[in-house]
C-alpha cells in the first residue's frame, strides 16, 4: 500500500513539476499595435514599456507609420483580415468594416468607462456603431490660433506692457493679418499675415474650413433626427465664411498659393498666423529661437476623435491583453503622459486641467471656450462628404470673381450642399 502511495506521489509531483515547468516556459501573449502618428512615438515608448513592466505576460510589439502610410496599410489589412491586433483610427475611416464584424466587443468595463460621463457625448457616439459601443475614445485633436510674437511687435501691434493685441473675431483676424503680412518692395507677398489650408489633403482642407464655418455660426452637418441630417453650410454662415477665404486672398492680399503654408511655414517664421491643433506644440519645441503664442477659437470648435480599435483575429488570449494594453493607455496618469509627449488632448474630461498645461503655456487656449464640441460624423459616407467638398472649395479659392459675384458664391454653396445632401440620401442619412 505504502509503494502505491509512493508511485501516486510521485507521478503527482513529476506532472506537476511538468507543469510548472511548461506554465514557466510559456511564451507571453504578444499583441501588435500600429499607429499613424510619429509624432507621438516618445509617448508609445514610454507606454509600451510601463505596460508590459506592469504585465510581464503581455509582449506588445508597436509599429507607427507616417499618417497617409498607415491609413493604406489599415484599409488594405482590415478586408484582408491582416490588420494588427490593436490600431488608433478616426471612427469615420472605419466604419464600413464595422458592419462586417472586424472589430472585438468591447469588454463590459470599458463600455461603462466610455458611457460613464468623462466623455463628451460626441465622442461617444462616434465611437459607436448603431448605438453600441465598439471603441474606446483616445484623443482629440481641435484647433487653435497659433500666432508669432516678433511679427505683433514688428507690427506694432502691442500693447503699453509689450504684449500682443490679439483678434477677438474673424474680422479683426482679417484686419490683423493685413498689418502682419510681409511684402517687398514690388508689392509681392513674402510671409502671410494669415496661413490659410488652401490645397492638400482632402479632409484636412475640409476640417479648417469647417473650423472657420463654425467660427460664424455654421457646421459641416446639421442633425435633424436620429441618423439623420442635412448640410449645414447653404447658409449665412457659408457664405460669410467663403467671403471670408476670398477676402484674405483677394482683397487683403494675407496670403496666396505662392507663400509656404501651415506649419512647417509657421516653424520657420514664415507666417504670422494660423490654425492649428495642439501638436505644433509639440513640434514648436525643436526651434527654440521661435517665440509665439495661442488663443482659442471665438466659438465652438471641432474635435477630430482618434479612438482605439481592438480587432477581431479569432485569437480571444489575444483579444483579451489588447483590451487590457487599451485601459493602460487610457489611465489618468498614461493620458496626462500623453499629452506632454504627443501634444494632442486626451478625450477624457474628468482629468486636471492645469496639470495638464504645467509648463507650456501655449496649451492653456486648447482647453478654453471648449464647450460646444463638434466631431466627425458617425456615418459611412462621412469620409466622402468631406473629400468632395474640398475638391470643390479648393477650385472655388481659385476664383477671385466670386469675392465680387454674390450669386455665383450662393449658387457655388448651393451646388456643394446639394452633392452633400444627395450622398446623405443616397445612404439614408438625408432628414431634409
């Protein structure tokens, strides 16, 4: 009896030495993110090594690609089901392939992190899907002005303490960048008294449009029932905001399709002014001898939501860890990290303002006057609304007749608007 005891020990200890021994030399899970932000790499390193300092059994394997790059890479890879385990996406570029069940559930407790209130609620409806939570809000990108102090004081547009005298509204930013602009002596313009978006990227062109459009009231899309909605823009506020473009082109003579543009223009002290999102920030840290400041937009202001996606790749080991890499990042701390490192705003509200700006003053004017929030659209044909839109607003910044042509701008505004509307019914979002 003794040795049958003996041998059932035995054999206990060696399978569970045998286990033991398997469970030590198990490989950890690994999951493989990717990002379109470079910019934003010192922010991923610290994260991935915090992470996985925190989860020895989590291997995470990050990948950033320049933006247009990895826009390509995630659109090819999602219908080819080779996309990485995790990716930080605008909501409006992937939609399509929610429907199609690309992407894991989100785990009870970050779909109550997301409705719980420290979102906005614009947020949190593009990052659904027909009502159900399929991501998890990162960041925001929203704009500001941006403007140089040496071009104020050239100017003389200083107060009796030195400081800059700053626009309080679109006109006085007009009659501002008038004083700013810099010209030779045969009248040409040198640097831009106002750095306009007047070709390039489709949606980027769209986005300062649609900034400025808010700036006298209007917006890309108005709602007008659940899913549906119709252009906002065939209106008082288009047109002020159309006049606005061809004034500072055509009357003011701020800026033209000759001058160096957006921010690269601004970092080498080649523009006075601009709008911008917070990663200038960011990049302004490289040219020390710049000395600029910012101040908010006069009135509601757009969000441009970056959230996580974790996909569905029929592994739920590591579905599981992408979720739990997601909440690391989403941490108060990892957010107040993210963005002194990547510059742009965290989506959550509830974190602490000034802990956030500490040190950099030019911040303080992204969290100013930020109570009416306008993001994407949580709709498929989002993406394609805003890319033909700024085909056309790009040809119309060609035609200085329509600063002195009252009906073509209204029929230029109305032409737009009905494409957009069309699109909006062709998808059974029109409400008009």
């Amino acid at each position: 009896m003794k040795k049958v005891l003996c041998l059932v020990l035995a054999f206990a200890m060696l399978f569970s030495l045998t286990g033991f021994q398997s469970a030590l030399a198990q490989e950890p899970v690994t999951i493989t993110v990717w990002s379109g932000y470079p910019d934003q790499q010192a922010w991923f390193d610290w994260l991935t090594e915090a992470f996985m300092a925190e989860n020895p059994d989590i291997k995470v394997e990050l990948t950033t690609f320049p933006i247009a790059d990895f826009e390509t890479k995630v659109f090819a890879a999602l219908p080819a089901g080779t996309c990485a385990d995790v990716i930080t996406i605008n909501p409006s570029y992937v939609y399509s392939f929610a429907a199609g069940g690309k992407f894991a559930p989100v785990p009870d407790n970050l779909k109550a992190l997301v409705t719980s209130g420290i979102y906005d609620e614009a947020v949190v409806e593009e990052s659904s899907y027909n009502g159900e939570v399929i991501a998890v809000p990162h960041m925001l990108s929203n704009a500001g002005w941006f403007y140089n102090k040496q071009y104020f004081e050239d100017a003389g547009l200083v107060d009796e303490n030195g400081d800059p005298i700053l626009p309080t509204n679109m006109e006085e930013v007009l009659q501002t960048a008038a004083k700013l602009a810099k010209y030779d002596q045969d009248g040409n313009l040198v640097n831009s008294g106002l750095s306009l978006r007047l070709t390039g990227a489709a949606s980027g062109t769209c986005e300062k449009w649609w900034v400025l459009l808010m700036q006298y009231g209007g917006t890309l899309l108005e709602k007008v029932g659940a899913g549906l909605y119709v252009a906002g823009y065939n209106n008082q506020a288009g047109f002020d905001t159309m006049r606005f473009y061809l004034r500072a082109l055509y009357e003011y003579g701020v800026d033209n399709f000759e001058v160096p543009h957006d921010t690269s223009a601004f970092l080498a002290g080649e523009t006075a002014m601009f709008a911008r999102e917070t990663s200038v920030i960011v990049e302004a840290q490289k040219y020390p001898e710049l000395d600029y400041g910012t101040f908010p937009m006069f009135n509601a202001n757009i969000a441009i939501t970056k959230s996580w996606y974790v996909l569905d790749n029929g592994d739920d080991a590591k579905a599981e860890a992408a979720w739990r890499f997601v909440e690391f990042a989403n941490q108060p701390d990892s957010m107040v990290r993210f963005h002194h490192l990547g510059g742009y705003q965290p989506a959550r509200k509830d974190l602490d303002v000034e802990e956030l700006v500490a040190g950099v003053e030019q911040r303080e004017a992204f969290f100013q006057n930020f109570d009416t929030v306008y993001t994407y659209i949580a709709i498929d044909e989002f993406q394609e609304i805003m890319v033909k839109l700024a085909d056309r607003l790009m040809d119309a910044y060609t035609r200085p007749e329509l600063l002195t042509d009252d009906a073509a701008l209204w029929q230029f505004l109305e032409e737009a608007a009905q494409e957009t509307n069309d699109l909006l019914w062709e998808n059974d979002h029109f409400g008009g």
